[in-house]
C-alpha cells in the first residue's frame, strides 16, 4: 500500500494506546488523517483488503470502520468504483432570534439557493393542516414541498402549508414563499418554531445526500400575522452535519 496512510495506519500504532475494540482505533486514525488534511476531498481508500492485510486486522474490522466514517459523511462509496474521501461540509448556522426565510438567510450568507419543487398546488387540508391552520373542512391550502439547495448542497426538505385565503395561487412562489406572502401584505411577523433530532430515512435521506439513518433535525413552525391568526404551517428535515442552530441568551431583568 503506497498511498499516505501506509505510514499511518500499521499495525504497532493500532495496538498501541488505550485498550479498545480495533475497529473504533482504526476509524479514529482514518478521522484524523481526513481531519488534518493527509487525506483529501476525492482521495480513494485502498481496497478492503488491502487496509487489512497491511494493518493486520480482519476485514471485518476494515468494514465497520469504514462503515462508521460513511455514515457521519467523512467517506462516501461509489458502487463499482470504491470508498472516496466525500466533499467537507460547510456548517450553516441560522439564528433563532429573528423570523427570516430560506432564501433570504442564504443571501446574507453570499449563498445561490435553488429549490427543487417537490409538490405545489392547492388541496383540501388534512386535519393536521385543519387544526394548525384554523381552518374548516371544505376550505383550501396550499402546499409547498421543496428540496432547498445552498452552492449545489442539499441542505434541508421543506413542506409549507397556507391557507389559500392568503395564496390563492402557490405558482406565484418562485424563491421566497415569505416575498410572495409579503406582496399580499401577509408576511408572517412572528413564529413558533419546534426543534428535534430525526434520524434520516429515506427517500428523504437520499434526497439530502446523507445515509439513511443520519443524523438530523426535524423542524415545525407555525408562524403569525400581528392579528394573531395563524398563516403558515412548515414541517422541514434539516441535514444535521451541515446546519447550527444559534440562540443568544440574555439574562432576565427581574
């Protein structure tokens, strides 16, 4: 083996240490050279049994390494070709103090945001949309499901739902649902966000680009209008390796 981690992976630095299972030290050692820049974006991992055999452990050993930096993304398979080094992932962090869309947070960011639309239309509400809305049985809401992507990177699955009171047409929603809203003079003032960790399944978790299984968050606002009536009902899977959420706390004056 003549690529870069024949110096670093042997089998002395794998016994040596702290005592722990092979494959957690094996998985740590190809973390680090990834982390440190030994290895780079696009590099090819030496055949399974290649790893093996020079740092003299079972294959099994090799594979639930790998396994581990596949699903944290540090390493991605291509069937047929091998395991690569995947692309870094730069962490977007989006403040919870202020009420601003997608697009607008990924413009103040120097990001070009597209959206892959994934439903648009109207439909009569499910009782979900009935309840969050306020809304009675026979009255309409528009749905807008869109995979958000900031410089090529999926980075979250939004579902919004409106009353169609205030979108009657969802086709005018081209970017920014929020610049739409506020051309009809019912852009949302406040919300109520709700946030928890979510496992990726797919096909969302293929959609976003991440294993099934990966680490998410999973998001639902309800946002207002300053007469206090409900506007905007979004549910939205976020890629857990590539977003923050950031609050600034202050302390109370009491």
């Amino acid at each position: 083996m003549t690529t870069p981690l024949a110096a670093i992976l042997t089998p002395e630095s794998l016994q040596s240490g702290v005592p722990g299972p092979l494959y957690v030290k094996l998985r740590q050692m190809l973390e680090e050279a990834i982390t440190s820049g030994k290895l780079n974006y696009g590099d090819a991992l030496p055949a399974e049994r290649d790893l093996a055999d020079h740092a003299n452990v079972s294959r099994v050993t090799v594979r639930k390494a790998v396994d581990d930096l596949v699903k944290d993304g540090l390493l991605v398979r291509r069937h047929g070709s091998g395991t690569f080094v995947a692309k870094p992932v730069a962490k977007v962090q989006q403040s919870l103090s202020r009420l601003t869309s997608f697009t607008e947070d990924m413009a103040r960011r120097g990001l070009v945001t597209r959206a892959e639309w994934l439903d648009r239309g109207l439909f009569h509400p499910s009782p979900d949309e009935m309840m969050m809305l306020g809304l009675p049985a026979d009255a309409l809401v528009a749905r807008l499901g869109r995979l958000r992507v900031a410089d090529d990177m999926p980075l979250a699955i939004e579902r919004a739902c409106i009353s169609a009171e205030f979108l009657p047409d969802p086709m005018q929603v081209t970017t920014s649902l929020y610049a739409a809203l506020e051309k009809r003079g019912c852009r949302p003032v406040r919300a109520v966000q709700r946030i928890s960790a979510y496992n990726m399944k797919d096909p969302d978790a293929a959609m976003l680009g991440v294993p099934a299984g990966s680490a998410g968050l999973s998001i639902e606002r309800v946002s207002y209008l300053r007469s206090g009536r409900v506007v905007e009902f979004t549910r939205s899977i976020y890629r857990g390796d590539a977003y923050d959420f950031v609050a600034e706390l202050t302390l109370s004056e009491t």
